[in-house]
C-alpha cells in the first residue's frame, strides 16, 4: 500500500486519535461521544497505516515532503 503519512504526521494522528477516544468516553453528549469515536478510530487507523485517503484526494504527501522542496 502506497504511503503519504510521514513520521510526524503519523505521532500526532496516533496521539489525537487516543485522545479523541479518551475524551468519548467521558460522555460529553451523545451525538459528540459518537463523533470522536469515529474520528479517534480514523486518525488511529491512518496512522497506523500510515495512508490517508484524503490525502491522495488533494495528491499531498506528507512522507516525500522533503524531497519536493529541495
């Protein structure tokens, strides 16, 4: 599978997504507690995987970054 997550971008979706779980389980109503599951299970997965989909929607790569502007 291609990636187009770097190791930056990669720490902090894993982070957020951890903290956006932690904070649905804190009941902060029905509809958010839903919401940030979701979104904590998608910054997790992507990553993990280190692909984001959105990402190749706007063709940006965050691994190759570097390269691009050398």
């Amino acid at each position: 599978m291609l990636k187009n997550v770097g190791k930056i971008d990669q720490t902090v979706r894993l982070i957020a997504g951890v903290i956006l779980i932690v904070v649905s389980l804190f009941g902060v109503g029905n509809v958010l507690q839903i919401i940030f599951l979701i979104l904590g299970i998608l910054m997790i997965v992507t990553g993990a995987t280190s692909f984001c989909p959105v990402y190749v929607l706007f063709k940006y790569d965050s691994v190759h970054q570097k390269e691009k502007n050398e």
